[in-house]
C-alpha cells in the first residue's frame, strides 16, 4: 500500500481565549490560516503565541489549570467538538518545537516511525515512509547511510529536521511550528526554512518566530501578537506579510517589526 499525501486544510479560530487559572492570557483570538499558506506569528516575548499554537492542536489542554473559550475549525469542522479524538487532531496537525526533541535511546528510522507505533495506525510500506518523511524535510542524503543510527548523533540542526521528518510521517494537513530555528546555526536555518516552502505544497503552516527576516522569507501572511501589562495577549494587525511588515496600519506593529521594542 502506498503512503498517500493528505491534502492541505484551512484552519480557523472564532475568539479563542485563554486562562492559566484565573489568568487570563488570551482574549478573542480569531484567524485564518487557508490551505497551502504559511502563517507567521509574532510578537514580543509572553505574548501568548506558545499558548494560542497550543489551542490549535489540543495540546493546551494537557496543560493543569488550562482553559479556553472560543472555537477552532479545521475545514469546518470543530476540532474540540463531542465525537473528536484529541489524538487524532494532534496526528492531523503536527508540531515541531523550538529545541529539538528526538526520542533519545531511539535510531534515526525508529524515531521516524514512532508517532505510527504509538498511535497503532497501520503502516503502509515502512521503508518508503521512511524516505519518504526524511526526504520531505530535506535530511534524507544525509542519513540514507545511518538510518540505524542513535538519533542523538545527528547534529542539532539534522536533529530538528529529524523531528519534522517524525511530523510528517503521520501525515499532517497542517504543521505547528514554534520556533523552530532558534536554537540553529544560520545554515540549518535556511535548511528549514526551504523545507517549509516545499512542505506548504501539501500542508498548511503555522509559524512562530522572533526573526523578523525569517518571517519576511517564509511566510504569506503574519499576525502580531501583543499583551499589555495587565492585559491578555490579542492579535493587534493580521494580513499579508507584505503589507504587516511594510505597510503596517498600527503603529505599534510598525514599531515592532523595525525593532523599537520586543
Ligand atoms: N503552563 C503555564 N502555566 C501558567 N502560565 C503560563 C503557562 N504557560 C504560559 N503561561 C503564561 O502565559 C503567557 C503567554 O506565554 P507564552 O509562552 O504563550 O508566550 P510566548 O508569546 O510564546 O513567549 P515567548 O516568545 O517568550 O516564547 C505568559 O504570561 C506565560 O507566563
Ligand atoms: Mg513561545
């Protein structure tokens, strides 16, 4: 049996709040990330963009004292919804985190096949998926020699590719990133960031980031994230990358992308 790609899907969130306890870190957060585009998320430090990527993929609620209000849509379809499988949601949209975090005491193609064991999906051809996963997150020449080999022996840019390799091997409509270069020399980082433009040929991407260039490279459209000193955080400006960063129509998103505070 084949491995077939799942096609991209527009994710959607309608005024997603959210509380540590009774603190309130989010207030109505509603976006649209459509089919095949890459989202930026920006935004000055403890602003809630770990939080709301969370909120995308159920992962927030693994979290004690997490609540939330408001709703998600994965092509329109409520991802918190009574007969949904939080499982199956953290299948159908990935995450890569922003230190890479491979299964240590796990080879390279166990790494890779991990999620499907855990999750006891059947396996088409293992092989093929292997490759297939490594070569979509562009690491396979790297390792096609060493695919036995201890996952922590790779470095730790090959490592974070790893990683989104083990993502896409259960084949995501959408892949959450949250910073996932930050921890990577200049030249994993462009790695990345050309994988991310292949990968939006097939998936949806949500990503966070710091480095207002890299935002800029990769992405169509950005939302700036900000919380003041006793407000939730919220999204002051979302649209086109191009017009958030060159015509920005807040003046504290202006401020922001040149660098006057964050
Ligand atoms: N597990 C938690 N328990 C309680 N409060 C939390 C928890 N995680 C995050 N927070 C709080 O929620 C707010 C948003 O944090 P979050 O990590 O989402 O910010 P961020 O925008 O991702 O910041 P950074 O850019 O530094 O990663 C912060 O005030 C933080 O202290
Ligand atoms: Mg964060």
């Amino acid at each position: 049996m084949a491995n077939e790609l799942a096609t991209a899907s527009t994710l959607h969130t309608e005024d997603v709040s959210v509380w540590f306890g009774d603190r309130q870190v989010l207030d109505k957060v509603s976006l649209t990330f459509p089919a095949n585009q890459v989202t930026a998320l920006i935004g000055p430090s403890g602003c809630g963009k770990s939080t709301f990527l969370r909120t995308l993929n159920r992962m927030h609620e693994l979290i004690p004292g997490a609540g939330l209000a408001g709703a998600v849509y994965l092509d329109g379809k409520d991802i918190y919804g009574e007969n949904v499988d939080a499982v199956d949601v953290r299948i159908n949209i990935g995450m890569v985190f922003q230190k890479p975090n491979p299964f240590p005491t796990m080879s390279i193609k166990e790494n890779i096949l991990s999620g499907l064991k855990l999750s006891g999906r059947k396996i088409g051809d293992s092989e093929e998926l292997v490759e297939t996963s490594l070569r979509r997150a562009s690491i396979w020449n790297e390792v096609k020699d060493r695919l036995d080999d201890q996952a922590l022996s790779l470095s730790g840019g090959q490592q974070q590719r790893l990683c989104i390799a083990r993502s896409l091997a259960m084949n995501p409509q959408v892949l959450l990133m949250d910073e996932p270069c930050s921890a990577l020399d200049p030249g994993s980082t462009r790695r990345i960031e050309e994988t991310i433009e292949e990968l939006s040929d097939s998936m949806t991407i949500v990503i966070v980031t710091h480095n207002m260039q890299q935002a800029q490279r990769v992405s169509h459209q950005t939302a700036f994230f900000l919380a003041d000193d006793n407000t939730p955080g919220g999204v002051v400006e979302f649209g086109s990358t191009e017009d958030v960063f060159n015509r920005p129509v807040d003046a504290r998103t202006n401020d922001y992308v040149n660098g006057h505070f964050g």
